[in-house]
C-alpha cells in the first residue's frame, strides 16, 4: 500500500462555502527554513525528559509567514471573502494554520490559500534581494542550454518586456523551476492538505493540535526511541505501520482484552454486567503484577473502557487501528503522550481488507474489519520476538 505525502482534497466538498478548516504546508524539499530550536541548558521542557527546556524561534521568513497569515482576513476582504484565522504555527519545515470561512465566497479556499502561498514566496525572495518570482520575467533565467527548447524560444520572441511566471500554466512552471536556482522557486510544495472541520468539537481540537505543535516536535527529538513512526514492519510475516514504543513487543506476558457489544445471554450492554467486571478485575490485577501489555483495537465499549483506562493512567498498551499510519499520521494528543511516556504502541495493519469476510459481511466492511482487527490482537499476543523494520 503507497502511503501518500497528503490527503486528497475531499471530493464533493464546497469549498466555496462556510466551514473550517487545518491547512498544512509543507517547505519545498522539506528544508528547515522557518524556525528552529533553541535549547536553554538550565531548565526542564515540561513533559520532557532531560534537563534542559527548548522553544521554537522563528527566522525571519517564518516571522513574515506568520504576519501574512494574520493579514488573510484583510486580504481576502478586498475581494468580498469574510474569513477568520484562528492559530498558526511555523515549524522548521512546515505550517498548520486553522482558517474559518464565515460566508459563501467568491473566491475558493483554494483561490485563498494560494494567494496566501504566493505572498510567502515574495517576502522569502524580498528577503533574499530578489525580485518576485511571479514578476520575473522568464528571460533572466532561460539563457542556458540546460533549459528546455519551448522556454528559450518564449523567452526569445518576448526579451524586451519578458514573458512573466504568473503568465504560464502549471506544466509549464514546473518545467521552469526543474531547472532555475532554489531561490527563483516557491517557498512551499504546490500541493497542501486541508482537513474539513466537522463540529465545534473538532474545531477546538484543530486549534489545540496547532498549539501544541512545537511540544511534539520537541519530544520526538528528545524520546526518539517511544515516539517511532515506522511505515512498515512485520510481525509474524504481517505488515504493519507502527508509532511509539516497539519494546512493548518483547514484553513477556501479553494480554487479549476483547469485549461482545452485548451479553450473549441477557442481551445487555456487556460492560453493564457482572462478567464483564470480573473480567476487568482480571485484566487490572494482571497488570499490577507487572510484565503485562493490554492488546486489543479498543472497538466494543467495554473495549474501549480499558483501553482509556489504560492511556489515562499509564499502563502498558498494544493499540490496534483500521486506520492506516502513513509518513505524516500523527495520533491525538492523549496517545501521543502515552506513547512519549513509553507505555503505548499504535499498529496499524497494511492489508486489513484483505484478509477475508466475517459470515456474510464483505471483507472491507466495519463488521469485518472489527474482527480481523480482534484476530490479529490474538496474534500479537502469541508473538515472542523482534518486530522487523522494513521502513521507517
């Protein structure tokens, strides 16, 4: 399975009208451009080990990304868009900024988010002491050989008031900047991901995952043993992608915390009856004894009793998840702090479609997905060696 460097844009979506959104932009080539750590050897980062505290200082470039995002709103009210930003974070080699649409627009979020892309290219090159890129005129750089056949001759029949960047389509641009220095092209990727805000909920979640942005960064830099991505390893001869502490494999005592949504008996909500609490009381005295890893997906709601009490008070967890970890996933706030802490490991199975429909429900179904899902937590838990990273 290709892990991709963005989410697709969501089809059917209009982004034309009312909605909230987290944009993320990426630096071309990932170069660290916009801030970085400064480390102060006298104190102690909260939440981090180690006896020094770091905080995030942005270059001059990331200064005027983070003043060109304060200005949207203004921007976008001289063309008769309403919108509002609500957070923004330059780190080394990215942005996240949260912007809310508050009317129909004329223009797209696409149309705002590029205008605002193209205004950080400027200043990058201001800076530089170079002209803007969109008023370059092609002709300064299409004098060598190397450059393609099309460019030469354009820059050629149009030398006196020269063809300008704006002026060319997107094929042609990036046949351009393949070959003019690293300062003539764009600040950031021409691609970037918006994810949809769904509810208030979510909004204030977008905004505190934006704050909290650099305290990430700093922590996998400081624990970069518990806070491991590893787009592939294998398990057993299964492939996963994996994030947090991979030692939690090797403990010696694994332990299935698997739930029915009812009581096969009475019919009640299984974490409602007796049974299930004795089986807590089974699970929580396990873990007391030490050498104990919780596995389980956390699907059934007594499933997911344990697997929060787990994550809240800090106890060994193998967690299982339908949804694929690819170069950039990163887990919510109370697992990534778990796994800072050492105490959770996140797996994700590559070919969880594949293995196979449960009774009569397709393999790619909820139903199906929740049991094999179970299945391989009853695998994980048999498994008493080395995970073998294929990728990280």
């Amino acid at each position: 399975m290709q892990a991709l460097s963005y989410r697709p844009r969501n089809p059917g979506h209009d982004y034309y009208g009312r909605g909230t959104y987290l944009i993320t932009l990426v630096v071309s080539g990932r170069e660290r451009l916009l801030s970085h750590f400064v480390t102060d050897l006298g104190h102690k980062a909260e939440g981090a080990e180690g006896g020094h505290k770091s905080t995030l200082a942005l270059t001059p470039i990331g200064e005027a990304i983070q003043k060109a995002w304060l200005q949207t709103p203004a921007h976008a009210h001289t063309h008769g868009n309403k919108v509002v930003v609500h957070a923004c974070v330059c780190m080394p080699d990215h942005f996240h900024g949260v912007i809310e649409v508050l009317e129909p627009m004329q223009w797209s979020l696409g149309d705002i988010i590029q205008a605002f892309k193209a205004n950080c290219t400027s200043y990058w090159q201001q800076q530089q002491g170079l002209p803007s890129s969109t008023n370059r005129p092609i002709s300064a750089d299409c004098r060598s050989e190397r450059a393609p056949a099309w460019l030469r001759e354009k820059a050629a029949l149009h030398s006196d008031e020269g063809t300008l960047i704006r002026s060319m389509s997107k094929k042609q641009r990036q046949e351009y900047y393949t070959f003019v220095c690293r300062q003539q092209r764009p600040l950031f990727d021409d691609n970037y991901d918006d994810t949809v805000c769904l509810d208030e909920r979510h909004r204030q979640a977008m905004i505190a995952y934006v704050h909290d942005n650099p305290r990430r960064a700093l922590l996998r830099r400081l624990l970069p043993d518990f806070l491991r991505r590893c787009l592939h390893v294998q398990i057993d001869g299964r492939s996963y992608g994996a994030f947090g502490n991979l030692f939690l494999l090797r403990w010696p005592r694994k332990l299935q915390v698997m739930c029915h949504r009812k009581h096969p008996v009475n019919g009640h909500p299984y974490e409602e009856t007796p049974d299930y609490a004795h089986e807590r009381n089974q699970w929580e005295n396990a873990i007391m004894e030490g050498g104990t890893v919780i596995v389980t997906p956390g699907i059934s709601r007594g499933e997911q009793l344990m697997k929060n009490e787990c994550i809240e008070r800090g106890y060994p967890l193998i967690h299982l998840q339908p949804a694929p970890i690819d170069k950039y996933w990163k887990p919510e706030k109370k697992r990534f702090d778990a796994c800072a802490s050492g105490s959770l490991l996140i797996l994700a199975p590559w070919n969880l479609d594949t293995m196979g429909a449960v009774g009569n429900a397709p393999s790619d179904s909820d139903y199906s997905r929740f049991h094999n899902l179970n299945t391989l937590a009853a695998e994980i838990c048999s498994f008493y060696g080395e995970a073998k990273i294929i990728r990280d």
